[in-house]
C-alpha cells in the first residue's frame, strides 16, 4: 500500500500583516474586551445598554447648565444643582454598567473554555487581567469624565466672565480626572474580581451588587442610633471611592461616608488600598495557570 495525501483549500485567509508580540496581544485582547462591553460588532440590543447608561449619567450635567443659563440673570453666577466633587460616582448609571459588562467580558471566558486558547498567544496571566480590567476602567473613566467635561464647558459658556470662571475652577481641570480615574480602578479591579469566580453573567452581577449592599447596609445598621460618625463606615464598600475622591478634591473627607471621623483620610487611603490591592492580587491568583 502507498500511503496519500491530498491538500484542501477551504478558503481560509492567511494572516499577512506584521506578527506582534505580547504587547500586541495584550492590546488585542483590551481591544476585544473593549468592543464587546460598548456592543459593537453585536446586535443592536447590546449596544443600546451602555450608550444608554452614558446618556443617564450625562443628564444631571446638561441639567445643571440649562438650570444655570436661566437663572443667570436673576441670581448672580446661577444656580448649581450639582458640583464637579459630587458629580464624581454620583450617578448610579456607571455601577449598573460596570455590574453588568464587567462579567460579559470575563464569565464567558471561562464558561466556553477559551483561557487556553487565548493562553496559547504570548499572553500571561499577567497580561490577561491588565486587558480585562484596563478595559472596564477606561470605559468608565470615559463615562464618568465626559459629563465632567459638559458641566465644564457649559459652565464656563454659561457664566458671565469665562476666563474667570476657568481661572477660579482651574483645580478642577486636573483633580477631576484623578478622581474619575480612581473610581475607574476601584469599580473595575472589584467587579472583575468577583466576576472571575462565576461562569454566569447573571451570578457574576448579582454577587457583586450583593457584596456593595451587604457591606452599606452592614455599616448602617453597625452605626444606628450613634451621635458621633463611626469608624464603622470605613466598611461600606459602596462608599469608598467617593470617600477617596473628597481627598483628591478637599484634602479631607467631607461629602463621603467618613465625613467627621477621627483619623478619616487613613481609613479611606487604607480600604480603598485593601479593595483594589485584594481584587488584583485574586485576578493574578486566579490567572496564575492556563488551566484556570
């Protein structure tokens, strides 16, 4: 017998660009992940969710200015019904989009077996989660500073002298994006983390808004009936960053759940440290093989 062989052309396209290495693949991935949380390239269902969210979380902004330019002529600088500080993880909308995207683009990783072929890349561990949840945090900063910029730049057209308005909130322009960042990395680093554990999207989501409501109802009943503010609250997971983001823009925490506590700013620094320090190291724990 005479061993043959015969070669089918299915009609596969071969790859003919420029081969990367791990940078690329990591940037391959984070581009994926990216593309799936926002919808694009699925149906149009999946893309009404997010931009839907962006939509709601840019309505107290545009508020805010239509508010301020009719009133500004019968009360002097207008009315703010919303500040930049409080603006920061104010609207729910950025929550409910980081509890419902973070584990789209983590369950099914897990749940349809794709970690080795993905591990089959020059990828690590490592790599896997700087994508997944670089991917998470650069959706919600975007989210959570374009409103920022709106109520910037409506306020700035709005007010009376624009060049004094811009020189007395010129802080703004460079503590915003740090708070907004910060927010990012907590909501990104936690939801991801709890979403790693699951292979249901739905679970992954419940556990999460599960883990946030547990931890603030626990400090409000831990604090009931006391006068004083409570180091007690240092355990609400909710209000952690928002307790972060009055340091960024006050230098002390005043809008935020610590508000009035002796030795506040350690507590906020050293939970939100815990948070997103625990949530990496259990990403890199969990990713450490490609049998994960």
């Amino acid at each position: 017998m005479t061993a043959t062989g015969r070669v089918y052309d299915r009609g596969y396209r071969p790859y003919e660009g420029e081969l990367g290495g791990r940078r690329a693949a990591r940037m391959a991935l984070l581009k994926a992940s990216m593309r799936r949380a926002l919808g694009i390239r699925r149906a149009w269902r999946q893309k009404l969710f997010p931009w839907l969210l962006l939509a709601i979380a840019g309505v107290p902004a545009i508020v805010n200015v239509g508010v301020a330019y009719l009133t500004r002529d019968r009360i002097e600088g207008g009315i703010d019904i919303i500040t930049y500080q409080e603006y920061v993880g104010v609207s729910t909308a950025l929550l409910v989009f980081v509890g419902l995207t973070a584990p789209d683009v983590v369950c099914p990783d897990r749940r349809n077996r794709t970690l080795p072929l993905l591990f089959s890349r020059p990828l690590t561990g490592v790599d896997y989660v700087i994508a997944k949840v670089g991917a998470i945090a650069a959706i919600v900063f975007a989210f959570g500073l374009l409103p920022q910029i709106v109520l910037f730049v409506g306020q700035t057209l709005v007010s009376d002298a624009a060049l004094d308005y811009v020189a007395d909130n010129a802080a703004v322009l460079w503590q915003v994006p740090i708070a907004v960042a910060l927010l990012a990395l907590y909501y990104a680093s936690l939801a991801v983390a709890v979403s790693s554990f699951a292979t249901r999207r739905i679970v992954a989501a419940a556990a999460l808004l599960l883990l946030l409501l547990v931890t603030s109802v626990a400090a409000a009943i831990l604090t009931e009936g006391q006068l004083e503010p409570s180091a007690w609250e240092a355990i609400n997971l909710l209000a952690a960053p928002l307790n972060v983001r009055d340091l960024v823009l006050d230098g002390e925490v005043t809008l935020g759940s610590l508000a009035g506590v002796n030795g506040a700013t350690g507590l906020a620094l050293g939970v939100y440290a815990l948070v997103v320090g625990t949530s990496l190291g259990t990403l890199l724990w969990r990713y450490r093989w490609i049998e994960t």
